[in-house]
C-alpha cells in the first residue's frame, strides 16, 4: 500500500485517499484499515520507508570544503538536485500537513535538521544577525525552489544560479 501511495503521488495525486491508495494496491478498503488504524499512522509508515533515501540525499551528498564560493556551490546544487528527487514527496507532504499530526511533526522536525544541515556546511550563517540566518535558510527551502522552479517556470540551472547568487550576496557582504 505504501508504494502504491507514493506511486500515486508521482503521478501527480498529492493527497491520495486511503480508497484511491487502496484502490491502486489492488486490496479493499477494509484492508487499508486493518493494517493502519488511520491515516496519521500510514504516513508514519510511508515516512519510515522513505527517510531515509530523502535524507541521504540532503545530508550525505555534495562537498563541505573549500572556499565560501565552492561550499555554497556545492549546497546549492546538491539541495537542488535532492528537491528535484522527492519533489513529488515534499509537495504531497505539503498538501497535506495541514491535515495530519504526523506530517506536521515531522515537517517541523525535519526543518530544524535541515536548518543545521545548512549551518555545519556554510557556517558563515550563523554570523548573520538572525533576520539574515532565516533569509538565508529561506534561500535554501523548498518553497523557494518551487517557486522558481514551478511557478516562475525557470530552468534548474538558473534556479541554481539565482539562489548561489542570493546567498552569496548575503554572505559576501557581510565578511
């Protein structure tokens, strides 16, 4: 059921029902709710088989060395290859988290560690006067790049290009 809600998802359908999931798995409704008590418990489960693949990309990727130029770089790209990934994901989240406890935990927390995840690579951030450090884990977000990405209709590479540029502005001008 798990994949076939995710399979939903990537077919564009970010808030999937438990029927339309069901539906999809090829098992009643019934089934659904045998196996998770309501719809908070089943993203618990969908959350853990997918952590982990989402956070490696996030976390593990890309290079934390070098100048200030290559390191925001190297962010920039590797956050926006990773939103480029689960972007089905992070939107079905979205849809959704107004109407689950779960996803609103999880998204909360995952935004503390994301935040962190930002400050170790560019430690530079946390030099910034705290309306700068939450612009520049603005430039970093998903909303931004979905934004440009999806609204305004750029292409990645000049999403990359925008966002490097935003964050190198803020920090350069600050050293």
């Amino acid at each position: 059921m798990i994949d076939a809600a995710l399979e939903l998802i990537e077919d564009g359908n970010y808030a999937p029902t438990a029927k339309q999931i069901s539906a999809r798995a090829g098992v009643g409704i019934r089934s659904f709710f045998r196996q998770f008590e309501d719809m908070d418990q089943f993203f618990a489960a969908v959350d853990a088989q997918t952590v982990r693949s989402f956070w490696d990309s996030f976390l593990h990727e890309g290079n934390r060395d070098g100048t200030l130029t290559d390191r925001l770089d190297s962010i920039v790209k590797t956050y926006g290859k990773a939103f480029e990934e689960h972007r089905s994901l992070l939107l079905a989240t979205k849809s959704l988290r107004w109407s689950s406890r779960v996803l609103k935990e999880n998204y909360e927390r995952y935004q503390q560690i994301s935040r962190a995840n930002k400050e170790q690579w560019v430690p530079e951030i946390r030099q910034l006067p705290l309306d700068e450090r939450e612009l520049a884990d603005a430039y970093l977000s998903f909303e931004m790049w979905h934004r440009l990405r999806d609204i305004q209709g750029l292409s990645c590479e000049s999403t990359e290009t925008l966002i490097f540029k935003a964050l190198k502005n803020l920090l350069v001008a600050k050293a």
